[in-house]
C-alpha cells in the first residue's frame, strides 16, 4: 500500500479490497487514529471548533451531489486529513479555508453507463464529458464496477463501463425548497438523452445505468460525507466495454447532438424511443431478438402517421422501404441497396412477431443472418442520423417522390 503526504497509508478500491464498505472502513480506521496521534491534526481540530464560520454550519445539511449529509466537525477534520495525505498539507489547508469562505461548492453530477469504453476523457457537449472507469473518483459505484469486471459477481461483464460527468457549483448549504431537485431533473433528462443517443453512432451501444452526485476531491466531506444518487435501473444492457468511443466519434456526436436540439418536441421523443430500442437491438444475444428490436426501432421513426394519428394507408412494408430509401440514399445505386437491406429488416422483424422466431439457420446460413443484422444495424444508424440532421420531412409523400432533403 502506498504511503501519503502524511506519512499514512493511501488505500484504493483498486487495490484488492474486497467490498466497497471494507474499502471505507480501512479509510476510517486510517484518518481517526490520525486524529488522535498527529499533534498538528489535533491543535486544527480545536481551531476549527473555535471558528465562528464553523459553528454557523452546525446542524445544517451539506450538499453531497444529489443530495446532503449533516455537517459534522468530525467529518471535517477526517476529510481534511485524507485529503493532506493526498495533496499535502498547504493544498489541503487552502481547500478547507476556500470551503469555509465560500457559500458555493464544486458537485459532479454523474450518469453510470454500460457498454460504452472511452481510453480518455471525452467532450460530448459544453458541459457533459464522457469519463472512462478508470478516471472516476473512488466510489461505491465504481467498485462494483470493477468487481464486475474482473469477474468477482455472478454477473461478470456486465458492469458500468464509463460516466457521463458534468460539473456545477451549487449551494453549499442544501436548500429546503425543490428548486434543487427540478434542476437535477432538467440536467439528467440532458444525460438520458445524450445515453440514448450515442446508439445512433457507429459501432456504439450504451445504456444508462443509474444517478449519482459527487462533491470534488478538494471540497469537504469527500468520502465521508456520503453521496446522492437514484436506484439502479436494469434493462438489456451491453457487456462491459464492448464499444469503445473514439475522439472523433465524440466530436461527431457533438455536432448531432446540437442538430438534435432543434428538432420538434414531438420528434425529440421518438429519436431517443427509437435510439434506445436500437441500443437493445446491439445489445442482443440472440438473432431473434436483435431482428425484433431493429425493425421496431425503425418502425417508430418510418411509420408514423402524418394522419392525425390515424392509421397509415397503404402496404406498412412498402412505406417502411420507400421512407427509409428515400432517406438514406443519394443516387439509384445507394437506392436499391437500402430498398433491398430494409426489405429484408421488414421481414425478418415481421417473422420474429408473428411466428416468435426467424427460419431455423445453421451453419453457414447462422453466420450470413449474423452478418446481414450487423449491416442493417448501420442502416438504422444511417437513418436515424439523416432525421436528426435534415429534421423530420414536411411530407412524406414529397420524399417518396423525390423531392431533396435540405439539410439545416
């Protein structure tokens, strides 16, 4: 084990600990026996407990991330010792005197996700990284991660991969009133939407995992103040690491994301429907499932109704063709290649429905579908992409005729 600043052992969920608890406790047992035998930690402890700015906090809530932990000096001084064994003495003593000055703290708000894999920190959008498991602060969360992944739970594999993380300053003292709360609903609806849409990106499959908050490193109580966060939302979820995100993946979904911005309320909610059946669709195991989901994930942006939510005239398949070819392709060959690959998505999705399973493959015919799904996973991208960017066509039958996207 390592040895910090203060010449105290620095632990670490990567360091073998066996749960994430026997990890909190290890950091206890360090920094309370430090309390009592560092000469210099005690003398703090009791200016502190004469400091008026000190006493103003006492029996109010401190905010955590997502939520608040009563102020304790007890807390305080354990935080203070962890993080000068980090840092040193001088950086610890000038984030304690900025916390007490301060009536602003810095909070990470984070959304676990599954499947994605960045090697580095990522922008996506001006306030919204993406964050490799790695470089995630020590959490409960991230040792179960990591537990997951080294194959410590019967579910191994399957385990967050990464975050979505945006920093915010906000009232150290947590407010009594739900303004708080309405603002974290608006900033994780923002991460929801960011989850289910980098499905739509080549060679990407993410689901969204579950809320948390942090405070930062350097702002009290760190590990001891505890933390906020939602219950753990299951769904078909990729294994761990199985698409990774490039710097250029990033910068491109920068770009749809603010594209996405723009479109119409009602088209938002059927973009991030279809982008989270097609992130189910990557996520399957069995072909059956893969055609299922796929040809839903289309159906919801190909055949709506410009009716007045009345029923589609005509054939559904020729319409789910017609639309997406139209979309999607630029010259009569691009045409006939999406024409024929959706006829294919239609039907094998339409089998699945209506007969619970596609026509029994082996061999060489398993390992054809295998690869004709894969391709059509691209098309959907392809589409769902083109809607984003040019928006929803003003008429569908315009499209179908030929009339030119325009894209905004």
């Amino acid at each position: 084990m390592k040895t910090g600043k203060l010449g105290l052992p620095i632990s670490s969920v990567e360091s073998g600990s066996p749960s994430f608890n026997n990890f909190m406790a290890e950091e206890l047992s360090i920094v309370r026996q430090a309390i009592d035998k560092i000469p210099y930690v005690v003398s703090l402890k009791h200016s502190l407990n004469r400091d008026p700015r000190v006493s103003a906090l006492e029996g109010k809530m401190i905010c955590n991330g997502s939520g608040a932990s009563r102020f304790s000096l007890e807390n305080l001084v354990m935080w203070w010792v962890w993080r000068a064994n980090r840092v040193g003495v001088e950086v610890a003593k000038k984030n304690l005197e900025d916390f007490l000055v301060n009536e602003k703290i810095d909070i990470n708000e984070v959304l676990w996700i599954y499947g994605a894999a960045p090697e580095e920190v990522l922008r996506l959008t001006g306030d919204v990284r993406l964050v490799p498991l790695k470089d995630m602060p020590d959490s409960r969360e991230k040792k179960q991660a990591m537990d997951a992944q080294f194959g410590l739970f019967p579910t191994s594999g399957i385990g967050f991969s990464a975050a979505l993380v945006a920093s915010r300053k906000v009232d150290k003292i947590y407010p009594s009133d739900l303004v708080c709360c309405e603002f974290e609903k608006s900033f994780f609806k923002k991460f929801h939407e960011i989850s289910f849409m980098l499905n739509i990106i080549g060679g990407i499959c993410c689901a969204a995992g579950f809320q948390t908050g942090y405070v930062s490193d350097e702002t009290p109580f760190g590990p001891f103040g505890g933390s906020g966060g939602s219950l753990p939302v299951y769904d078909v979820l990729p294994k761990m690491g199985t698409s990774h995100v490039s710097h250029e993946s990033a910068l491109h979904f920068s770009k749809l994301f603010e594209k996405f911005q723009n479109l119409p309320s009602n088209w938002k909610e059927r973009v991030l429907s279809s982008s989270r059946r097609l992130a189910q669709a990557k996520s399957r195991i069995d072909l059956n499932d893969k055609a299922l989901d796929l040809g839903i994930a289309l159906e919801m942006v190909l055949l709506h109704s410009e009716h007045n939510k009345a029923e589609l005239p005509g054939q559904l398949s020729n319409h789910f063709r017609l639309r997406g070819t139209w979309l999607a392709g630029n010259d009569y060959v691009e045409r006939k290649q999406y024409f024929d690959s959706l006829g294919r998505i239609y039907s094998q999705r339409s089998q699945v429905a209506h007969n619970g399973i596609l026509a029994p493959l082996k061999g060489p015919e398993h390992n054809q579908l295998h690869e004709q799904i894969a391709e059509h996973i691209e098309v959907a991208e392809i589409i769902i992409q083109k809607l984003i960017i040019s928006g929803p066509p003003v008429s569908w039958t315009n499209l179908v005729l030929g009339e030119t996207l325009i894209e905004n």
